[in-house]
DNA sequence: TTTCATTTTTGTAATCATTACAAATATATA
DNA sequence: TATATATTTGTAATGATTACAAAAATGAAA
C-alpha cells in the first residue's frame, strides 16, 4: 500500500485539495480493494463521518477520475464500480459469488484488426464466469 | 443480412415465438446494426406499431439475450446498447462524434496471467478514443 | 366455431442510481 | 477580522429499468 502514510500528498500531487472526505474516500479504495459502488464506500464512512452526504462521494470520485487516480469498473450494468488501481488491467466477475477479481494482460497481444488509425485512449476488459473457488 | 428473409425462422430456431413485436425488433437490429439503446429503438418502431410499449422492448431483448441471439453492450455507464452480432468481437466508441465501431480481436493470445482455472463465459472489450474520421 | 387456458403486450406505478442545485459550512487570502 | 472561494450537505429532479396487473392475442380442446 503505498499511499497509506500519506494519502494527502499524493492528492496534492494530483492537484487536488486533501479535504477529509476525499482522504477518507481514497483510503477506503487503497485499503479495500473491493472495486466498491458508491453506496459501499458511502455505507462505510458514514460511520466515521455522521454527516457524510451521498453527494459528496459522487463528487469525489468524478474528481478523482477526471485526475485519473480512480478508474471507473462497468462490469455490471447497474452498479458503477471504482478502483484506485489505474494500472492496465482487467476484471473478472464470478457469476456465482458476485466477487471481482483483477487480472494482468497484455495489451499488445489483443491483435486489433480494423482500427486502422484510430487513437485509442482507454481499454477495459470485462470477463464473467465461474471463479476458481467456486467451481466444483 | 442472413436473417433478411426469415427472421420468424431464426426466433423459432432459438425457441422464441415470433410474435409481431418481437420481429420487428429483431428486424431492427439486424437492419441498422447501430448497436441501439431501448429509447431507439421504440422510438423508431412506434411508427409502425402505434400502441407499442416500452416494457415490451425492455421484455423482448431481455428474451433475446437470455436465448443468446443478442448481446448487452455497456460501452457507456448510462445507456444500455444491444447487438445482434453476438459473435466474439468488440466495440469502440468515438469521444467526438459518439459513433460505436465493432473491430475484431484474439481472444487466444490474451495471455491472462492470474486466473488459472477459472471459467470463462463472456468477453467484453471496450474501447474508447477517437476514431480515424475525427482525427484531423 | 366456441370455450378455456396460456402467452404476450400494454400502461401505470415503483424503484434505484445519479445529477442538479442552492444553502450551509469550511478554508484560504487580504 | 473580513471577504472571497472552495467544499460539503440535503433535497428535489431526472431517467433508465423493473414490477405488476389488466387487456389483448394466441393456441388447443371440445
């Protein structure tokens, strides 16, 4: 965990003021690792901070995207996800016991074949199954 | 067009009754092949059915993606986008002028590092970025 | 064809995630 | 301290989707 000494600082990195509520909110997607909705990190906090308002993680977490220190999970159709980890890399949902796993892949062996001249800014790959410690 | 001629057969072949509703959204997507949202579809189809409803939209494609002759696009957090290619393929979406691109990708040499023995079901890629029309 | 059961469609209301917005609070600056 | 600016909060609005029950269509049996 290498934002666990000094979450400010690495806010005020990415030009972001540290107020309690986004360190608070970036310290849960460090600790967590739970690609959580809204709702989750919401549910959570407001233990700390009884006068947390829902609208504030929204916030909080559009700004943190819009710096690109979260990414955005659309696994699921329903639910937004967030992750703190912004590194290239996957996710996988096991249909049975709804956890998310990350994965590592190689982006240039995708082998693209017709987006000649297209710039490609973002990728997201989504995978569904059955997770290891569910099959039987 | 493969289905063109007979998209009554095809349903039937995939067990789905070919009711009058549900072949003109079938025939819709076949047609247009623009990856469209609930909203496009009903209301382009409501023209030639006066008392279609909504829900029947939400009902049908539901239908269709559970028996696997179309699939859920979630290129975008907000709107949901349907295919009739349910072929193994991905989708790019422009952030200038909004247009979804399919393209075609390995699967095989995606070299996952980190899910051995996990059962992969369903594969979604999504690209986003600035199609070859857009960039000046 | 008529009757009855089943399937499909429709319309309305409910749900739920997200956004808009303005007031309240906190922070920074002069 | 006074003032401007940024952030948070709470409520209301939006918009996609789902729930649900009545109406309509379809199919099978008599």
């Amino acid at each position: 965990m290498k934002f666990e000494s000094n979450i400010g600082d690495y806010l005020k990195e990415n030009e972001i003021k540290p107020s309690f509520q986004r360190i608070k909110v970036f310290e849960y997607l460090v600790d967590k690792m739970n690609h959580p909705t809204v709702d989750m990190i919401y549910k959570e906090l407001v233990n700390d901070i009884p006068t947390l308002s829902k609208t504030t993680i929204y916030n909080t977490l559009k700004l943190f995207v819009e710096h690109k220190i979260v990414s955005v999970v659309n696994i699921e159709d329903n639910e937004t996800r967030y992750d703190a980890d912004v590194s290239n890399h996957g996710h996988f949902k096991c249909s049975k016991c709804g956890k998310l796993y990350d994965f590592n892949y190689e982006n240039s062996n995708l082998s693209i074949k017709n987006l000649q001249n297209f710039k490609i800014e973002k990728t997201h790959l989504y995978l569904n199954g059955i997770c290891v410690n569910c099959m039987d």
